[in-house]
C-alpha cells in the first residue's frame, strides 16, 4: 500500500470520528493490509489530532481477553495512543456529541502510571511492576469508527484500537502492596450488574500485558514514557452505552470509578 493511500485511509478514520459516523471496514475493501501498515494508517489518524493540539499522554492495549476476543473475533491483541483529550474525569459526564461517539462500549481494567521509562523490546513484567509508580482504576470507553463493529484486527489497530475517551478512578496504589492477578472487577449498568473478571484475564497478569505493549510498540522505535498512562486491557465483556446510562465500576484493592453518559 504506498503511502498516499495510507495517508487517505487515516484522513478518512480521522473524519469519522469527527463527524461522529462509521466508515466499511478497511480490510474488506483492501484484504491484503497487513497489521504494519495498518499502523502506519494509525499514525496518520494521529497525525490530524496531535495537529488540532491534541497530546500523547499513554498508550493501550485491548483485546487481551478471551472474553472481549471471542466478542469482537478478534483474537490478538491491538494497541494505540491515548491523548490528553481522551481523558475524562471520573464521576462525570461524557457527551456522545463533544466526545465524538458513535457506537461505545465500556470496559474496565486496571491502569498504570509510569514512574519512569521503558523501551522495548525485551521488556518483562518484572521490568514493568519496576516501572510502575501507581496504577488506579480505570473505564475505557471504547468507540469503532468501522461500521457495527465489524473489525479485524487490522481495522482495529489503524482506529487507534477502538478507542474512545478513558477515566481514572481517583485512587492511586502501589502495584507492589497487592497481587494484580488477582484483582477482582465488578460492573454494573444502571445499578445492575454487567460484568466482573480477574486481573488474570489480560493475558495471565496485567503486567504482562503492559510487557507485550512495550515490546511491540519497541518494535516501532515507540518508547513508553515517565508520567505516561498505560491502560492494560478490559477484564471482562464489553457493555454497549447510550445517552442515559450510567455506569460504575470497583476493582478489589484499588478503588472504584463511575461516568454518565449524555447526547
């Protein structure tokens, strides 16, 4: 795929989540894009945020899973850039018109705030439990710009994984006072419950998962950052939201955190 089409496919992902809408899925139109040049498309959708003032403050991983692959059939992890913009506050309201949304589901998951660099690849999840000065609760809102989340893995990675807006629970822990693996996740809809899953679904520790982001990202000279955000994949199936909702979550050990959702 030569580089004016990489740059057209971006722009259009770009678009689409400005103008609130889905596009058909990219590998149906194109079946022979490969999962590189598919981030390549990602790097261009970024390109068009980061040129409207938008900041890289993390990155993320999803579909780690099995739970949320056998949902989308999807069954390898994705990855992509979280910017300050992304970030929501907890326990506030989350526009579907100002934050863009088009089809969102929320999942919760365990994040992680760097206490200083890592550069993969060769990055274990002992070396990310170093790294790490806290981690916190976490929704991601999750959001397809790719038509009724028809997605392949490589139609996820150049959308940036699927990703809407994310908030943090206000809590902050130390990841060396309690055993990640064993974080138990507990969500409920509208005050009815919607899911619950341990910190062992993401790829058998959240550390790990984190580990396997670093490393790819490595792969592509992406460096994870001092300060930045890392989200390590949802814990349990995703909950599909609409203006009215309500949702809120608690992880054992680490907190709670909660959003609304408004047109």
């Amino acid at each position: 795929m030569d580089a004016t089409l990489i740059e057209a496919l971006g722009d259009e992902l770009f678009h689409a989540l400005r103008e609130r809408r889905s596009v058909p899925p990219l590998t149906q139109r194109y079946p022979n894009l490969t999962l590189e040049t598919a981030y390549q498309i990602s790097l261009r959708f970024l390109q068009r945020r980061e040129a409207l003032g938008e900041q890289v403050v993390g990155k993320k991983i999803g579909v780690t899973s099995r739970a949320v692959q056998d949902m989308l059939d999807v069954h390898q992890p994705d990855f992509g850039f979280l910017t300050h913009r992304m970030h929501v506050a907890n326990d506030s309201e989350v526009s579907f018109h100002s934050h863009h949304l088009v089809q969102p589901r929320a999942e919760g998951e365990i994040a992680f705030i760097l206490g200083e660099d890592l550069n993969g690849p060769g990055i274990t999840a002992q070396d990310v439990m170093a790294a790490t000065q806290w981690v916190a609760p976490c929704f991601e809102i999750v959001d397809s710009r790719i038509v009724d989340w028809k997605i392949r893995i490589q139609d996820t990675v150049a959308d940036n994984a699927s990703c809407g807006v994310f908030a943090l629970g206000d809590e902050r822990i130390n990841p060396r006072e309690l055993d990640l693996a064993k974080v138990e996740l507990n969500l409920l809809k509208n005050g009815l419950p919607a899911g619950q899953g341990l910190g062992s679904a993401v790829q058998g520790h959240p550390c790990a998962a984190v580990a396997w982001l670093a490393n790819t990202l490595g792969k592509f000279d992406i460096p994870f950052r001092k300060g930045e955000i890392i989200l390590s994949g949802a814990l349990a199936p995703l909950v599909p939201v609409q203006p009215g909702d309500h949702v809120s979550l608690s992880l054992s050990g680490l907190g709670s955190a909660r959003l609304r959702f408004v047109s």
